[in-house]
C-alpha cells in the first residue's frame, strides 16, 4: 500500500465505518443515547452502553460536521452530550462524575466511576463547548476534573482506577486498566485544556504531575510498563500514554514529553508484524509476545502516532509504518451484508494460524472510531499538521 490518498477502497471503508458508528452503534435508553460497548456478529442484543466510548463519539461526531459539513453529526454529538449530563452523579464522594455504563438488560446505570473515562468525557465537553459555546458543557466539564483529581488523583501524580459507588469503595484493580496504570498519562488532557481556557494553575500542575509519574513507567526501550505493579506492556495503554504526552508537548511545549513519545513510537514501530498489526501484549523486558491476539485498536492508534511523529520530524519511516498498519486495519472491516447491526464496524483482534487469519467475532466501538480518525488524516495527509492534529484527535 504505497499511498492512501484517493484510494477508492480507503473511501468505501470509511463510509461504512461512519455510517456504523452513527447508526447501529448508537442506542436509546430511558430517552437517553449512548455507544454500545461492541458488537457480536449476528447477535441482536447490546447488553451495555458504554459512555467512555460515548465521549470518544461526541469528538468524533463533532469532527465528522468539520471533515463533512453535515448538520447531522453536530446535532448527534450535542445529543449525546446532553445524554451524559443527564446521567451525571449527583450523589458524594462521586458528584460531578460520569459512571462507567448502562446495562440494556437489567436497565440499571453501573455505577463504578473510572477516572480514566471521566478524562475521555471531560475532554469530548470541553471541545463541544469550545465549538458551541454553552457554558453548562465548560462548568461540568471542570467539576469534572476536579473531581478526579481531587478525589481519585494520588500525591505521586498517579491515578487510583475506580470507584464503586455501590461499595462505597476504591476498587483495586492490578491489570492494564487499573491503579497507577500507564494510561492516565491520557488524563491530563481535559486539565491542560481547561488550563488554557481558565488559567487554573492547579489544573496545570496537575497534569505535570501525571507526566513527570508517567515517565518512570518508561523502560529504556520505549515501552511503558501497563501499571506500577506489572512488568509487561499493553499496547493499547502504551498508546495512550504516548497520546498524553504528545499532547502534554504540544500544550506545555516540554521537550522530555515529545522526547518519550519518539521513544515509545519507534519501539511501536520495532514491534509491528510483517502484516502491519500489533499484538496486544509484549511481555517483560524483551518485550516477547504472549497473547498473539493483533488488534485494531492499538493498530489504529498507532498510526495515528506515527502520522503525529511524521509531521513532527518529517522523517518517512514513520508514515510507511502507518501506511503498513493501514492495511492490516482495513483487512478488519466487517463487511458482513447479512448483519446490518455489523456492517462498516471493526472486528477487534484476530489470530494468525499457520498462516490462517481467524478473526474473534466481536466489533468494538472504539477501534472503529480510531480507524475513523487513522484513514480520515491518511486520506487528507499534509507534513505540516502536527498542531492541527493534536486538536483534532484530542
């Protein structure tokens, strides 16, 4: 795949993606909306709405109206802005947070409380707001972040996971998702774009915080650790600590934090497989694989890296590593006629047996909407963009 640009099979992909996370991906509830968690190929039911993939909809949406000029997806991402605000917590220790779901078959709200979700909503409302200007978006947007990182941010910079609200208690969660995990890297986002819009500098320091904690997650190599307590690398969480960096270099223009992100976007190009994808998990410090499961959703994250490293250092390995991956993604389209809940979504992880690609049957709401962005800044890709990027992804 020498060049994605008019490439007629790039533009039937992401037509069919659109239209599947702006249709069947999208479910009411209690006169709500919200993205369904994912998809099993010709089942009917969506047993959860899941509102971290909600968040990442409202900027997706939001930037759908920018790329196409269509009214419609504005009025989709205000939609489910307002669904969220609907389901806010209104009760302490968790006021001002979003929880984690909602469950279509027992029609309950999940009240476990991530911070790491409320960051990816936080960050969707203050670019709604940014574009559309009602204040409720900015107001709850900062009641927000002040939430996670009164409450759920530790002295260090790092971030406890969960709180459930059932339980009264702080979960504790040890694998990639968990406490003190590479990903909350992410968190800073919302409190650096509040920084710019309010000039909080406690907000600033905040996401200092979470850098300089971070940067101890990353081994020499450039892998970050998935949490404090494991030794192996979630390619996934990698990539979302590398997206928080790079917005932390583009936001605070501190050359330690795009420093790493080349880091961690070489040893992400070191471990991508002759088809272009990336496994899921590397393990310990050779970073040798152990679960051989080669997913899209960090494959679609990481060409969007390495898209944001190549406008930034112009240098082409990193695009031919993205034009790679590009491919191995666009192989993972559902193309399933018989299944329109299914159809222009994205299979999440396949196998490879002696030579024999098995995909797992399950379409996931978020890596169709990073294979949204990866094609869409392949498709219209310029040198210069970096800045231009960061805002658009982020």
């Amino acid at each position: 795949m020498k060049s994605l640009k008019n490439n007629p099979f790039l533009e039937i992909a992401l037509k069919a993606a659109i239209s599947w996370i702006s249709g069947p991906a999208l479910y009411r509830f209690n006169n709500n909306y919200g993205v369904i968690y994912g998809h099993q190929l010709r089942k009917k039911v969506n047993s959860l709405i899941y509102f971290e993939a909600t968040g990442y909809a409202i900027k997706l949406f939001l930037n759908l109206y920018k790329w196409l000029g269509n009214r419609t997806f504005l009025d989709q991402a205000i939609k489910l802005a307002d669904s969220l605000l609907e389901i806010k917590c209104l009760q302490d220790p968790c006021y001002g947070a979003f929880p984690y779901g909602y469950n279509v078959d027992r029609k309950k709200v999940i009240h476990m409380y991530y911070s790491f979700d409320n960051a990816i909503i936080a960050s969707a409302l203050i670019d709604l707001y940014k574009f559309c200007k009602k204040e409720q978006l900015l107001n709850v947007a900062e009641e927000n972040c002040i939430w996670f990182t009164r409450f759920m941010q530790n002295h260090d910079g790092s971030f406890k996971a969960m709180f459930d609200l059932e339980k009264c208690e702080f979960a504790r969660i040890s694998n990639w998702f968990g406490d003190k995990g590479c990903l909350h890297a992410k968190n800073s986002i919302p409190l650096l774009k509040l920084y710019v819009l309010l000039g909080n500098e406690q907000l600033k320091n905040s996401a200092e915080k979470v850098y300089d904690w971070v940067l101890k997650l990353q081994r020499k190599d450039g892998a970050f650790r998935a949490t404090i307590y494991e030794e192996y690398t979630f390619t996934h969480a990698h990539c979302y600590a590398t997206e928080g960096l790079l917005y932390g270099y583009y936001a605070l223009s501190n050359i330690r934090y795009v420093e790493a992100a080349i880091k961690a976007g070489l040893w992400l190009m070191n471990m991508q497989n002759p088809d272009g994808s990336l496994y899921e998990v590397y393990n310990g410090k050779n970073s040798t694989f152990s679960l051989k499961r080669r997913v899209t959703d960090a494959s679609s994250q990481a060409i969007r890296i390495w898209i944001m490293l190549y406008c930034l250092t112009g240098d082409n390995k990193f695009l031919q590593a993205a034009q790679k991956a590009a491919k191995f993604v666009i192989e993972m389209q559902c193309k399933e006629n018989k299944d329109l809940n299914g159809y222009g979504g994205f299979f999440h992880a396949c196998k490879v047996v002696l030579k024999h690609k098995i995909v797992d049957p399950w379409i996931s709401s978020w890596s169709t909407m990073f294979a949204i962005h990866a094609f869409n800044i392949l498709k219209n890709l310029q040198s210069n963009r970096f800045e231009e990027l960061l805002e658009e992804l982020f």
